[in-house]
C-alpha cells in the first residue's frame, strides 16, 4: 500500500490557516474597540464588543473549514465513491435513457 505523503502536510496547511482566521479578526477588531474606545471616552464598551464579536465571526469560519475538511476525509475513506464525480451531481446516462424513451414513444405514435 502506498503511503500517502500529501496528508500530513495538509494538516500543517490547515492548522496555520485557522490560526490565522482567528487572529486576524481578533486583531483588527480589537485595535478597532480601542480606537473606539479613546475616541468616545467609554473605556472598554468597544474594546469588549469587538472581542465578543470577532470570536462569533472566527468561531463561524473554522466550523465551516472544519465541515469542509471532515467532508473531505469521509469521502476519501469511502471506495465506493469517486471523488471526481461529487462536484457534478447529473446522471447523463438518466438523460439519455429519458430521451431514448421519449424517442420510442414518438415513433409509436406515428
């Protein structure tokens, strides 16, 4: 069996984007509340807001990153799935039995 390579680094990929997703928010928001903060007078009103709020729309993210990465593994542990057919969900050969029929029933007719 062949040893997959790829799979670790991809890990290393993801771990380092979801840190970033998290700072990043956090950062500019904060910064955000603080200048709010001395700008109004209100001493840690916005600041806090800004905490509060940067961890919701962080939280959000990584759920969904997280969604997509178990989406991903189930359907590569799976053999019975092709994983080039998940992005294209038609059955061409439903539609062309579909069209096969309507043919038949035509020439029936006439």
């Amino acid at each position: 069996m062949q040893k997959n390579t790829e799979h670790p680094w991809k890990l290393v990929s993801f771990a380092l984007e979801l840190g970033f997703l998290i700072t990043i928010p956090l950062l500019a928001l904060a910064l955000a509340g603080r200048f709010l903060d001395a700008t109004l007078k209100s001493s840690p009103l916005f600041f806090l807001l800004a905490v509060i709020l940067s961890i919701v729309i962080s939280s959000s993210i990584v759920v969904k990153k997280v969604g997509v990465l178990i989406g991903e593994e189930e359907n590569r542990d799976r053999p019975d799935v092709d994983p080039s057919s998940l992005g294209d969900t038609r059955d061409d050969n439903y539609a062309r039995d579909d069209t096969q029929k309507s043919k038949d029933e035509t020439q029936n007719i006439l």
